[in-house]
C-alpha cells in the first residue's frame, strides 16, 4: 500500500479530530497559547504534517499553575470523597478503552509504531494501569504509632500518620509511548488527590490531548488536569523551576533530568526521574535458545529500541556466541518494516529525522571504531524516518555505542567467559534502569540477580511490566519509582499527629 492509501484508510473521528485545531487544557478549557503560536506534528511514517498544535511556554505555564492550584484548594477536589475519585479514574479508564480504535490510529500516526501494537499493548497497559490507580484513593492509609517519650514519664499520647497529596505537580512525559506515559503519570496523581500539569512530548502531543477530551467527559473537576503541548527548552524548563509547582516528574533523557533536577532546586520542589538506560541482556551457556534468541531480539527490537530499558547490550557465552547472534540477527531479517497503519507491520520508524540521525551516527561512530555490522547498519531509503535492525559485534567496552545510550534498533553484542566477568561488565555503566538473565539455572540467578545494578532483573523475559510492580532505576537511571504503591507514594507527604491527653 502507498502512503497515500494508507492514510486515507484511517477512521473519520481520526481525521476529523487531527484537523481542527488543537489547543492547550487550561483550567477546563482548551485555549489558545498567549503568544498565539502553533507548532506542526508530523507522521514518522511519511514525514507529512498531520495536524497543528498550540505551543505553550512560560505564559501559558503560569496560567496552568493558577488554576491548578484554584482546582487542588478548591473543595470540589480536595473534599472529594475517596470512592468519588476512584470512580472517576474508572470512568476515564472506561471512555479510554471505549474509544480505543481511535487512540490506537492517533498514537500511530503520533508517534509510528504499529497500530496493531498501540492497540493491543499501549492501550490496553494504560487501561490496566488506570484501573489499579483506581483501586488507591481508598487504601491509602496511615497508621497509628505506638510513641513513648521516656522524657515525659507521666505523659500519655495518641499518635497517627495520614497521607496527603503533594499538590500542584508538573509531569513531563517523553514520546517513545505517549500514550501509556501519560497514564503513568496522570493516574498516580489523580489518585493521591493532586493537581496537575502534563506536557506531552513536542513530537507526540496528540493522543494527551485526546486524552484531555475524555477526561473533561469523564467529569474531573476543571483545573484539575491542565495540559501543555511545547517544547522542552520553554515549556518543560518554565514547569521546572516554576515556585507554584510543588513536584516535578519527568520520563526522559538523563541529560534533561540533570537540568530539571537544577531548576526544581528554585522552591526545593519534589523530583521523580525515570532517565535513560543501556540495559544488558545476559545469556548464559544453559539458556533455551529456543527462548533466549527472540527474547533478546524482541529486547532491542521491540518499539524500534525506542525504550528505556531495551536490552541494549547483549552478553553471550563464547560457548553459544555465533549461534545466538546468527539467531538474533535472523529475526532482526524477518521484521517486516512499513508505516505503522499497515496491518502487517511489525517494527515502524523512528519517531522523528532527528532521531534518525543520532541512531545512525551513533551507528557510523561504532562502525568507524572497529565494529562490524551482523545485520543492519543504516538508514532505509524510503519516505519516512526508517532505520534498520542493527546487531554490532566486535565491540569493547570503551566504544560510545557500548556506553551511550541510543534509543534505536541497534543492539551491541560481546562474548564472556565466566559469571563474575558478566556481572562486571553488565553494571559498567552509568545506567541501572533494568537488566534481564537467560538460564535453566535457578541457582546462577540467585546469584546474579543480587549483584546487578539495576531497578528491575527480568529472568528468561525482558522488557515485561505490571501495574503493581515499581519500576525505576539506579545511579543515573533516575530516582524514585513508577507504578504500583511506590507511585502513589511519590505524589504524597506523610504527616505526623501526636495528641496529649
């Protein structure tokens, strides 16, 4: 199918709602930015222009920050009963999937990645998500302290904790899955009972501003959800540093963390940060291969590599090296490679030229450095931001491509000898977001998994999440923890009451 005849194919509502214009979500309202500006949105598939955006910067941020703070001091919203709030989590949670045919379509046009997997994973995971977000307004408990103050013999004392929203929060999601982070970062949130203000990627604004639409139906009180289209540099650095801001949480580069985290030093606001990662993957000399091979290729592979924690680089046993990546090289053969409408597509473009030309520099800078290409190595020769499937071997550990993180389908692969060498060169990195282990061996888990740096260690999997499971990193993979309680607590404070008697 051409271009051409595959956007035309698309939905009427899809159409319909990319060609209107698209405004921020200012207190309930889609307004107009203050400077009147506007930004294009392109289709990673073609490279055309899909629709036009408002583009927020620091005006339109103080504008978002009053009426979320009106929205979290208002009763409406912060007297609302607990089972109110879970309620409404589920009725977004139900008008998402209610109209998840169009959100799937939009995320791919957004985005590129396949609308077969947009709507069967991206959507699916942020329903999920939103419903066990649900599940916490009324759990959220305190607990009562059994104090005893040995300098105050005679006294007596009641002691108790509750838990309450941080308050106004700023939250900057990437565009690798818009959609989903978006979920990650609003549900958590709502939840504890803050205000907030989300800013979309530039390069991805679309489906949080459909988002924005159903929220407002669901019937969230205004203010309460404000969201920002624009560019980091104005946009994201204004919510940063912005003193009427109580918390920032920002999924990105760890580059941009750095520059958040100097900017929220202003008020002393509270930081979530869920940076970069090169994660390992290590296969050991008993893995199945009949496992390990797709589940390393699937690692790297899986949304064009463009995740956090893909499985980057890969460690093989010299004894199974050649085989495991003749095999995962294979696979890397057989993606089928189009725009993401197409039904048969099974890996789509990068999401922007931008990225295209940091993936194959990187991929040039190894090839320039002694390494050689199994599979892939450059950039197709199509419309579009198409990058192929790349496994690099002969690596060593001082190249960039073993140490930066590439956010693409390139994968650097390197034989070992023993489990203590791995373990070595699987935490040599500034990264520690993830890691996953491929063995028969219980015992050698035991005793890998411990010694890896890493927030998460998937076993004979990779890449796989849960709504109640945390996920985050170490060292300069970010701080705190997304998902499960762990999230709800980042979006709260804990109080201390102590009563005399």
């Amino acid at each position: 199918m051409t271009a051409d005849n595959i956007l035309g194919s698309i939905r009427q509502d899809t159409r319909d709602f990319l060609a209107k214009p698209l405004k921020l979500l200012i207190g309930g309202r889609w307004v107009d930015a203050v400077s009147g500006k506007t930004f294009p949105v392109y289709d990673p598939g073609t490279g055309r222009q899909i629709a036009s955006v408002a583009e927020a910067d620091a005006a339109d941020v103080d504008r978002a920050v009053a009426a979320a703070r009106a929205a979290f001091e208002s009763k409406a919203w912060r007297d609302m009963k607990a089972c109110d709030r879970e309620r409404l989590l589920h009725r977004l949670a139900d008008l998402i999937e209610a109209n998840a045919d169009q959100l799937a379509e939009l995320e791919s046009l957004d985005n590129g990645k396949s609308v077969m997997m947009a709507r069967h994973l991206d959507i699916v995971a942020a329903v999920d998500f939103i419903r066990y977000m649900a599940g916490w307004p009324t759990k959220n408990e305190g607990a009562t302290i059994p104090v005893s103050m040995p300098y105050v013999p005679d006294g007596k004392f009641f002691a108790y904790t509750q838990r309450e929203p941080v308050g106004v929060v700023g939250q900057i999601i990437p565009w690798n899955f818009p959609l989903l982070m978006a979920a990650w970062k609003l549900a958590p949130a709502l939840a504890a009972g803050c205000a907030t203000i989300l800013k979309p990627a530039e390069q991805t604004p679309v489906t949080a501003l459909r988002i924005g639409e159903l929220i407002l139906e669901a019937g969230f009180p205004e203010g309460v959800v404000n969201i920002l289209p624009g560019y980091g540099h104005t946009a994201g650095a204004a919510i940063a540093a912005h003193a009427g801001i109580d918390k920032v949480a920002f999924t990105g580069s760890t580059e941009v963390g750095r520059l958040i985290t100097q900017a929220a030093m202003g008020n002393l606001k509270k930081v979530t940060l869920e940076l970069g990662g090169k994660s390992p993957a290590i296969v050991l000399d008993d893995a199945d291969l009949d496992i390990a091979i797709p589940g390393a290729a699937m690692a790297i592979f899986f949304n064009q590599g463009q995740v956090c924690a893909a499985g980057s680089r890969l460690y093989v046993h010299k004894s199974i090296f050649d085989k495991v990546i003749d095999g995962v090289a294979g696979a890397a053969k057989q993606f089928s490679i189009g725009h993401g409408l197409s039904p048969t597509t099974q890996m789509g473009p990068l999401v922007s030229e931008e990225q295209v030309k940091r993936v194959c520099g990187y991929i040039d800078g190894g090839l320039a450095d002694g390494a050689k290409a199994v599979v892939g190595g450059r950039r197709l020769d199509q419309p579009g931001y198409f990058v192929e499937p790349t496994v690099l071997v002969n690596t060593q550990p001082s190249m960039k491509v073993v140490q930066e993180e590439i956010f693409g389908p390139v994968v650097v692969a390197m034989p070992y000898s023993d489990l203590d060498e791995v373990v070595a060169a699987a935490n040599n990195s500034i990264y520690g977001l993830a890691a996953s282990i491929w063995t028969r061996d219980v015992s050698k888990v035991h005793r890998i998994a411990p010694a890896l740096k890493a927030g998460t260690v998937w076993v004979n999997c990779h890449g796989l999440v849960d709504a109640a499971m945390p996920f985050g990193g170490y060292k300069q993979s970010g701080w705190g923890r997304e998902l499960g309680k762990a999230a709800i607590d980042g979006y709260t404070e804990t109080k201390s009451v102590c009563l005399a008697y």
